[in-house]
C-alpha cells in the first residue's frame, strides 16, 4: 500500500523536461535527482516530500528515450507516478527499473489530494475526493518484470523472457 | 487467414516463425541493436546487473559516440573510455566520434537491412523504417536484454496508414510532408501504434527524405514507422516487404502533397505546426542544419543552393553538423560544404551536435532558434528561456539568410 500526497502536472510532459539532456550523461544517480523536473517547475525540489505521488495527464514521458527520466524521479524519491496513459518507451522504462507507475485514464486527482495505492490490484483511493479508480491491466510479461522488481532481476533470475 | 497483413506484421510474423497479428504479445529475435553515449553506459550496467558476461552476439550490436563528442567535460569523457573499453573488451562495433549521428551511422554502414527488426536505445530509432525495417526505440535496460538474450518482448502494433497523394512541390520536402503528419496525428496520437506511409507523393522520396519521414513518427509517439518501400531505390539488391492490399488499418489519413506549403513547427511542441507564412519576418539569431532528421548530403545541397555567392544576414550565425562522416566526405567532394562555409556557416563534428543541449551550441536567453532538427521543447538545446522553431533545410536557409523566418518558396 502506497499513501502519499498528489503533485499534479498536465499533459505532454517530455523527457526533455523530466531530466534535460545537458544532465544525462552519468552513472551518478543522485546528480540526476537534483535537476529533475527542474525546467518545468523550478520549486519541484522545495515541493516534493519523499513517498509523495507524481500525477499527470495524457502522454507523460514523451520525446527522448533516456531512462534517465524515470531513474531522476525513483531517484527523487516518488513512490509512484499515476497518468492517464504514457508515452510508451517511458511506460517500458518505468517498469524495467522497478518505478511504479499506473496508468488511469479519466482520473480527476488535483494537486494536493491524499491518495492511497493498491499497487497489487491497481486500485487508487482518493481520499480528499472520496473516489476510488482502477488502473489498466498490464500484459502478462510485464506484470512478471514487476513482480521481480525490474526487469535486471528478472533475466537475473530466468536468464531469458519466458511468455506461457 | 481472410485479412491482409501490414508491413509491421509480416516482418514480426517472419521473424517469430508464427502469425503474429496487432495485439498479439511475441517475443522476437532481434538483427540487431545500437547505443549511443547517452545510453550505452546505463545499458553496459544493467548487463552487468543482470549476470552478462558476453555479449550474446557481438556482430549484432553497434556503439556509437555521437552525443557529447568529442567529450566536452571529464565526466562524460570517462562514460566514453567505459564505452571504448567495452567494445574492446566484447569485440562489437564502436564507432567513435566524428562517425556520425547513431542513425546515419547504421544506415551508411549498412547495419540495418530492409525487413530487419532493430532495436536502438534512442527514440529515433524508427528512421530505419525508411529502408523497410520494423525499426524501436527503447530505454537502456530492454536495451541491455537484447544484449544479453537477443531478444525483445513486444506487443504488434495496429497500424496507423498515411496516404499522400499527389507530388511535393519544389520548395517543400519530405520534412514539411513529416511535420503536417505530426500535426495531423499530434504528440501523443500514434502511442503504441505503427505508422505506415504510402502514397505517389512517398513513391517518389530518396532515401535520405524517407528517413527523415520515419524520424518523425517519434514525435507522434509511434512503436515504429516505415515508409512502403514502393519505388525505394538502394545501392544494393534487397528484397522488399510490401503491405497487402487487404491490410486492416487502424486507421488512415490523407494529405494531398501537392498543395503543401512549407511548414515550420512552432516553439514548444514539434506538433504545433503551421504554414511558414504566418510566422514571416519573426527575427531569428540562429539557424542549426543538423540532426539525423535532416542533414544529409541532400538537405547540405538544398542550403547551398540558397546560399550559394551570398552570405548569412548579420546578427545570424548558421551551424551546420553534418550527419555522418560519409555526408561530410560527399559534401566536401561536391563543393557544397565550401559553398556553405562562404556564405558565413560555422561547420562543427559529424554527430548530434546542439540538438540535445549536451554542448557545442547552448543558445542564450530570449534567443530564436531556426533548425532542421525534430524536438522544439522547452529547454531541448540545453535553455529553457530559448525559443525554436523547426522547418526544412530550404526554411533554414533562406531564413539564415534573410535573419527573419522566411519561406524559402518565395
Ligand atoms: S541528432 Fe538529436 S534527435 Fe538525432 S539522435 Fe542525436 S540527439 Fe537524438
């Protein structure tokens, strides 16, 4: 179960302005964490406390491939990203290295709203507005690569996909 | 089977031994895979973490340092001796700096052949569907499971068709056909979808313009993009991968390509696109002619021929990053690089240049940035105060030259 407290942002949101390019390029996983969301909301880092719950709209995660992008918010301390869907080599990305991320459409959640996540059947409670919605299903493949945490411990575990 | 197939699916279909239909979940060996020094260390690690030793097949997989090179700071010089010492270590390909931008790269080395599934840790990936290949992006770490299995999982695309009829005119190419397209279909309007283009006006593209076309299907959020290869001519013989007649589409849209203006995509979104006449004599200070969307041989002679016994505006200064080695070696042999470095171009490394803000061209605050490239979002050339604008190589250039958006038609 996940609690935290909602960071909404709109729709559109682009790797570009998740972690810039000028950034990228280290293994030091902390340094991206102190420039993440910078571009689109200087007061991002004041925000956010560890454990809260980033919200956004349609295609969040778009443009760049970099995984970068959701490594900077695991990093940050976001315990979980809920959109109304996702661009789709960011949504991959996100699962790979074990960051939750739902994906709900037409979820109303405003910046500031209490939610409580049940990562295991998808279900999100919004406290403040007292309403309760349920994420899309993931394919099988990927609900495996999140049951292991990621897809390193995964293959670290089966040395191969394997789809029954 | 009573349907056709698409071309996404006959390639998936071909490559899975089953048939493999949209929606359908497979797990497809892939012919070959590429990182860039944006993602190659990331991806070096996650093998590492996921118990790799070797390379499952060294032959297969490409390196190249493209994004920040030659290194601008010690950091990320140290990120590319990780990357020379693994390709030594592992015996792949590692083509370092100077060889070009990844896609030009794969393309000129022939690395990437009609019908192949590719897969490469940058999101322009899906270029490759110029030459009839079902061509992805993806993140470091799938990247690191191809490297180690030699596979990827995926979801077969539905199939988004672009029809364009008709034939260009003289001052549009194929980049004002890609950003109409993106316009038509948005950021965000062919996730998880292919995008298939076919058409007279497409029968008649080069390669390098076809690239371009299937660059930009990343702007639309598309899986990959591939253009029919009807009327694709290649320096060698390749057998083709055609649609059937009776394939089901997702769905299809139309663009008359005779009647198409030249476009120019405006800031913050690559999606915002307009006829270039709105935006007439909007003061510009730089003009960048890069990118692996347009800096081929053929977009370096469209901005010759602007440019040619003239000189850039004042106050401008025109960069020029030339796609590959192999583009820069064609553009000196014909003049057209001596042309541009008349007319005022600075010309800087083969490779990626300014267009990701990593180094060699960070525009200042309140600039207004001309370029060829496909991403205007906010702070995308390393500042968020700076404007850009994308259009054509002829836009570029007839824009450098005036110091003002300018259509290069008039
Ligand atoms: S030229 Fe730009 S868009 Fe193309 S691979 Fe390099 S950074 Fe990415």
């Amino acid at each position: 179960m996940i609690n935290g407290r909602a960071h909404r942002y709109g729709d559109n949101i682009d790797t570009d302005r998740i972690i810039p390019g000028k950034y990228t390029k280290t293994l030091d996983i902390s340094s991206l964490a102190d420039h993440v969301m910078e571009d689109l909301d200087p007061h991002f880092k004041q925000k956010f406390r560890i454990g809260d719950i980033l919200v956004a709209g349609d295609n969040f995660g778009c443009g760049s491939s970099r995984e970068q992008a959701p490594i900077a918010l695991k990093a940050a301390g976001i315990s979980c990203i809920i959109a109304r869907f996702y661009a789709r080599i960011f949504f991959r990305n996100a699962i790979n290295i074990g960051l939750p991320v739902l994906e709900v459409p037409n979820h109303e959640i405003q910046d500031g709203d209490a939610l409580e996540i049940d990562m295991e059947n998808g279900i999100v409670r919004n406290l403040s507005q007292g309403d309760l919605h349920q994420s899309t299903q993931l394919p099988k493949v990927m609900m495996d690569i999140v049951a292991e945490g990621g897809l390193v411990p995964y293959l670290r575990k089966y040395g191969d996909y394997h789809i029954d | 089977m009573g349907k056709g197939m698409t071309i996404s699916e006959k390639i998936l279909t071909a490559h899975t031994g089953r048939e493999t239909r949209a929606g359908d979940l497979c797990i497809v060996p892939v012919d070959g895979s590429m990182a860039t020094d944006t993602t190659a260390p990331l991806a070096i690690k996650a093998f590492g973490e996921m118990g790799g030793v070797r390379l499952k097949d060294p032959s297969r997989f490409h390196l190249v340092i493209d994004h920040a090179a030659p290194a601008p700071n010690e950091r990320i010089a140290n990120l590319h001796s990780l990357m020379r010492r693994f390709a030594n270590d592992q015996g792949c390909a590692l083509h370092d700096i100077g060889s070009g931008i990844c896609h030009q790269v794969m393309v000129d080395h022939r690395k990437v052949q009609p019908g192949d599934v590719f897969m490469g840790a940058d999101s322009h990936t899906p270029t490759y569907g110029a030459l009839g290949a079902f061509a992805c992006g993806v993140g470091s770490t799938d990247l690191a499971a191809v490297m180690l299995t030699g596979k990827i999982w995926l979801k077969a695309p539905a199939t988004i068709r672009i029809l364009c009829h008709g034939k260009l005119p003289t001052h549009s190419s194929g980049k004002d056909l890609a950003l109409e397209a993106v316009k038509a279909l948005t950021i965000s309007g062919a996730t998880y979808q292919a995008v298939e283009y076919h058409g007279t006006a497409v029968e008649g593209l080069s390669l390098s313009q076809r690239m371009t076309l299937c660059n930009l299907v990343a702007e639309m959020g598309a899986k990959t993009g591939i253009v029919s290869p009807k009327g694709l001519e290649l320096p060698y013989p390749f057998e083709a991968t055609y649609a059937d007649q009776d394939a089901v589409y997702a769905r299809t849209i139309e663009i008359d390509a005779s009647s198409l203006r030249p476009r120019i995509a405006v800031p913050d979104s690559p999606d915002n696109v307009d006829d270039i006449e709105r935006y007439q004599g909007t003061r510009i200070t730089y003009a960048f002619i890069g990118s692996c969307t347009n800096a081929r041989h053929d977009d370096l002679r469209v901005a010759a021929d602007i440019l040619r016994g003239k000189h850039i505006a004042k106050g401008v200064r025109l960069v020029i990053a030339p796609a590959s080695r192999q583009v820069l070696i064609d553009a000196l042999a014909d003049g057209t690089m001596q042309t541009l470095i008349e007319a005022g171009a600075t010309l800087i490394n083969s490779g990626c240049g300014p267009c990701v803000g990593s180094h060699e061209g960070v525009p200042g605050d309140e600039e207004v940035v001309v370029s060829t490239a496909n991403r205007n979002f906010k702070g995308r050339m390393g500042n968020p105060n700076a404007s850009i604008y994308l259009g054509s190589p002829a836009t570029v250039a007839a824009s450098a030259l005036h110091g003002y958006l300018t259509n290069p038609a008039l």
